[in-house]
C-alpha cells in the first residue's frame, strides 16, 4: 500500500455499462504536503489483445468495428481498425485472448506469446491491458469471426500486408492505441519482415 495515499471516500457514479465511481482521497505531495483530492475512474475490467501474424505470407489479422466514443470525439463513421481483444470476464488472460480470437477472427490459434502488460489510459480507467502475440495459418481459420451476436458485435475481418498497416499508422488510418503497439511490437522484434 501506497502510505502518501488515504482513501476517504467513494461513490459510485454510475453502473450502467461499467461502473464509475468518483473517489475522495488524501495525497502527501513530494514535499509532504497533504491535500484532499478526488478524482473519477472507470472500471471496465481488464482486458487481452493480441496480433496475429503470418510470417510467410508477411500478413497480419486486424478487425474494424463501430466504437461509439470515436464516433462522438470527431471520427467521422466511428469505425476503427483494431487488433482483436476483449476483456477477460475472471478468465486468465491466454485462455480469454484465444476466445476472443476464434470469436471475433474465426481462427483457432495454436502457440500463444505474451508479450507485455500496459495501463491504456492510466489517468481515468482502471483497465490493465494483456498484450499478445500468435502466428496464424489459413487452416487456423474455422469459422467466419464477426463476433458474438447476442452481444452485439458486428466485427469485420481484416487482413493486411504488414508493410501495409505500418503505412496506415502513419497515415492515420490506424489509430487505436493497443494495435499501434502491437503492429510496432512486430516491427522492432522482427516478427514479419
């Protein structure tokens, strides 16, 4: 525990989709000065995502769906390209991120990589975020993905050339945090190239 922390108070704001709670606390400053303080954070859970590659074909596995908070910040059609991910709902982390890989992609990967663990937006949310890697083959592909229809997941099925959706990174095609980690995961281990 953390003793220039003391927890005074929370509230939750509200529980509808997640929950957001808003949290009175104590804070002893570098220069141990105490202040009263509060701040609002989401908790969604944590999550899994993961990129699926294929060396030889130097192709990768992406996703696009509608994502209500783009759509509402400026993103003209609120579609946004995605490395697929989920949250882990109490599973561990591998056996989530392979559910929602044969979910939302149709492939039954083999060989699973985690690569690293990372807070996404550390200021309001609670997420921490399993980040992983898996090499695919066509046979891996069972069943057509698109998600699951009772959640409402309505997901395209999209596959690039590496160079590709590095391109697209920089142009601006691709801007969802966790992919662009990935996609840049890949390059500077040299999974594809």
């Amino acid at each position: 525990m953390n003793d220039r922390v003391k927890i005074l108070e929370t509230k939750i704001l509200s529980d509808n989709w997640y929950i957001l709670k808003k949290i009175i606390f104590d804070y002893r400053d570098n220069n141990g000065v105490w202040q009263q303080l509060n701040r609002e954070a989401y908790d969604r859970g944590n999550g899994a995502t993961i990129l699926l590659y294929n060396k030889q074909a130097g192709t990768v596995i992406l996703t696009r769906q509608f994502r209500l908070p783009t759509y509402i910040n400026g993103n003209e059609t609120g579609m946004l390209i995605e490395a697929c991910a989920g949250l882990l709902d109490n599973d561990h982390p591998e056996d989530c991120i392979r559910r929602e890989t044969e979910e939302e992609t149709g492939y039954k990967i083999k060989d699973v990589e985690k690569i690293f663990e990372a807070y996404m937006s550390p200021g309001s949310v609670t997420e921490i975020l399993h980040f992983f890697v898996a090499a695919y083959e066509k046979e891996m592909k069972l069943g057509k993905g698109g998600g699951v229809a009772q959640d409402h997941e309505d997901i395209e099925v999209l596959e690039y050339n590496f160079k590709d959706a590095l391109a697209m990174v920089r142009s601006g095609e691709i801007k969802d945090a966790k992919t662009i980690l990935l996609l840049q995961y890949a390059q500077i281990n040299g999974l594809l190239l």
